[in-house]
C-alpha cells in the first residue's frame, strides 16, 4: 500500500530546538500532521497520543528526546480527524493507521523504530504492529513498544465485576517495556495485564514509577516529583529501549489470536449509576476506620450503604468528596451510610489530606488493596451501592454529583424498601 509524504510544511524553534511538521496522506486521502523532533541517533520513536491529546509538555518532552538522540514522530490523530479529546476518543481509529505511520518512518528516516503509547492508546499500537507484522519485509525495523499506563479491558468494569481483556492483549508477541505510575489505579492490576500480555509471547519489562500518576509528563498541573520524573524520562527511555533491543526485532511470525480483533468500546459508565442486572450478594468488608478502629460492612445490615473506593492523589475522587457530603447529612436519617475506601496509602497521608475538609463519613484504610480485588475495581473512583439486604445493585466509576436530584430518585426506592 503507497503512502506518500508530503514534504516540509513548517519548521520553526520551539524551547530551542528544530521541529518540522509534515503530512503522511492515507490512501483514503486523510491527512495526518506528524511533528518531527530530529535527532543524530538510529533510533526513532513513533510516539502515537493519549486519547487526551497533545499539550505543551508533551511537545517539551519530544524536544527533550531529540536532544538525547532518539528522534520522534508524534502524529496528532485528533487533528487528522477532527477529534475532540476525551477518554474513548481514539477507540474508532483504524489501526492500520498505526501500521501506514511505521512503514513511512522507517522507509523516510531509515532507522529503526520503537512504538510509544499511553491508556488505551496502548491497544491501538498492539493492533497496529500486529497488522505491520503480517505484511513487513524486514520486521527487525521495529523493536518494540513503550507503554505507560497500559488499559487493555474491552470496556472498564463496572464495579464487581471482572476485567474482560481485548483479543490484542493476548495476541501479541512484540516486545513490550511497561511504565507504570505508583499513584494510579492500574498499578493494583499490573500483574494482570503483565500475564496477558505474556500469552501471546512477548517479553514483558514493568518500570514502576514512584510518586507520580498518569499522564505525569503531559497534564498542565504537575507535582514537583512530577516534573522530577519527567526531566529523568528520556534517560529512561533510552535505557528501556537498550533492553527491547537486546530481542533483535519483532518477530516474524505475528502471535495467535483467540477471537476477531475488536477495539475497546465506551463504557459509559461516568454518567450516572449502572444497574445490575442481577443484583449480586455483596462479598465481606472488614477494614480500619481512619480513627483505628475496626468497621465491619455485617455491622451495617438494614442499612443501605454506598461504597466509595478512591485515593487522595486521584483529582476526580477529590472532586466529587462536596456532592458525597452533601448527600450523606440529606441521606444518613433515611437509613443511608457511606464508606469511602481509601486505597494504597497510608492513615497519616489520609489525615493530612482531610483536615480541612468537613467530611463526617466513615473514611477505611485499604492499604494492600486487598478490598479492592475482592471488589472487583479496576479505576478510581468507583462507587457501588448496595441495598438493605447489601446486595449489589448499582455500580459507576468516574466522578459527578452525587446530590443531584437524578441520584436522590435512583437511591429513594432503596431507601424506602423493607429488608428482608
């Protein structure tokens, strides 16, 4: 399949280094802007977006990897489309796209080249070099992937559920170094994803990353550690690619697929509470109370209670803890009690956090996350309301208002119902 390149379009000096725009025309005509941070190396990296677009400290961060000499190419999928950015907004892109962009940098700068993905954008580089296997003249052209923060689920869990995986997820035997951030929910799930990912051949390298959360190199508010681990990055790639290299290449025989390939679909499920169909036995609670002492979910029968798994770092969970408030002093008489489950850190972090914050629901302590295997959560915030009989009835990950009058009416039926 051809593809041609247009040439140049615009070269200008962005925080002090040369970057050049240029167009790879699809043969469906799609344009797709791809900026090009040149470096001396014979490396490149084929850098393909979050689903949240490209912001400036991610353009500072290309420019910081040319400078170590790993050149990159940073497609802007958005624009080629006219996508506005946002969590599924990159799930319907093609991913022979992936596979017109590696053929083109390889054949333009005639140097090898490593994948870098983020989220779920991860699954999309999968698919892509999958496609760019079956049909490479020399598959020792592409050495692997950089993943971070890597969600491969077909669509996130509801809440108590399991995680259904995407067909690519055990379909691939490219080599694959993970970057994990520490403060994320997906850190609790890594060893998961390592397993899948495993099936289907590929050498798998996991990178924890302490003390920063998704998307650390590329949100416009950062920590002070964040931007610490952002500086340290290129010198950090570079090392990660040295130990996919040592594999010489992508194999040449692409990995078995157990059903069709599919891409991941949009939950949904950041809009309101999703019923269960069934509502389902909620399983055991037994956690530490942020004051010390012992809370036991059997202690709260009669009650109907609404289960809130969340982490200070997290800036959704954070944003919703006013509506939470608000609707436990409207709710707590009727018989409703909320438990927020603190993840992964520790009871003086929590402390500090909620000092000045007037919350006077129960605040539990999961340290190890064991709740929230058992829970069956897989992102942050979660929440699930159980019944008076504490069965699960509905679930929602992602954060709204939770003294809307849309969740008042969905709770009220609970709240007026007999226990059996």
């Amino acid at each position: 399949m051809r593809v041609t390149l247009h040439g140049i379009l615009l070269l200008w000096t962005l925080f002090g280094a040369a970057t050049a725009e240029y167009l790879v025309t699809t043969p469906a005509g799609d344009e797709i802007p791809v900026n090009i941070y040149p470096a001396d190396g014979d490396t490149l990296i084929l850098w393909l977006p979050s689903e949240f677009g490209i912001g400036e400290r991610r353009i500072a961060l290309g420019t910081a990897l040319g400078d170590v000499g790993l050149e990159v190419w940073a497609p802007d999928l958005h624009a080629a489309w006219f996508l506005p950015a946002g969590r599924y907004s990159l799930n319907d892109i093609d991913p022979q796209i992936v596979q017109i962009l590696l053929d083109e940098a390889i054949r333009v700068s005639g140097k090898r080249v490593v994948l870098m993905a983020t989220g779920r954008t991860v699954a999309l580089a999968l698919r892509g070099a999958r496609q760019w296997q079956q049909r490479a003249v020399n598959s020792r052209s592409l050495i692997g992937l950089l993943a971070f923060s890597p969600r491969l689920f077909a669509r996130t869990p509801q809440g108590g559920d399991r995680a259904e995986y995407l067909p690519i997820a055990s379909a691939s035997n490219l080599p694959i170094y993970i970057l994990q951030p520490q403060d994320s929910s997906g850190i609790w799930r890594i060893g998961e994803d390592f397993r899948q990912l495993e099936k289907g051949g590929s050498p798998v390298f996991l990178h924890r990353l302490p003390g920063v959360s998704d998307g650390f190199f590329g949100r416009a508010e950062y920590t002070e550690t964040e931007a610490a681990m952002t500086n340290r990055l290129p010198g950090m790639l570079r090392a990660a690619i040295g130990q996919l290299d040592e594999f010489d290449g992508a194999p040449t025989e692409i990995a078995p697929i157990a059903v069709e390939d599919q891409a991941p679909e949009s939950s949904g499920g950041d809009a309101l509470l999703r019923p269960y169909p069934e509502p389902r036995p909620a399983p055991p609670l037994l956690l530490t109370r942020l004051n010390g002492e012992r809370a036991d979910l059997a202690d709260l029968g009669g009650r109907v209670v609404l289960l809130n798994f969340w982490a200070t770092w997290c800036p959704p969970c954070v944003e919703e803890i006013p509506s939470l408030q608000s609707l436990y002093e409207q709710l707590r008489p009727e018989g409703l009690e909320i438990l927020a489950v603190d993840v992964g850190e520790s009871a003086e972090t929590v402390k500090t956090f909620l000092a000045d914050k007037p919350v006077t629901f129960p605040v539990l302590l999961d340290p190890e996350g064991r709740a929230l295997r058992r829970w069956g959560v897989y992102a942050f915030p979660t929440t699930l309301v159980l019944d008076r009989d504490h069965h699960i009835r509905y679930a929602v990950f992602g954060a709204f208002d939770w003294s809307s009058e849309e969740v008042i009416e969905t709770l009220t039926p609970l709240l007026k119902a007999t226990p059996r």
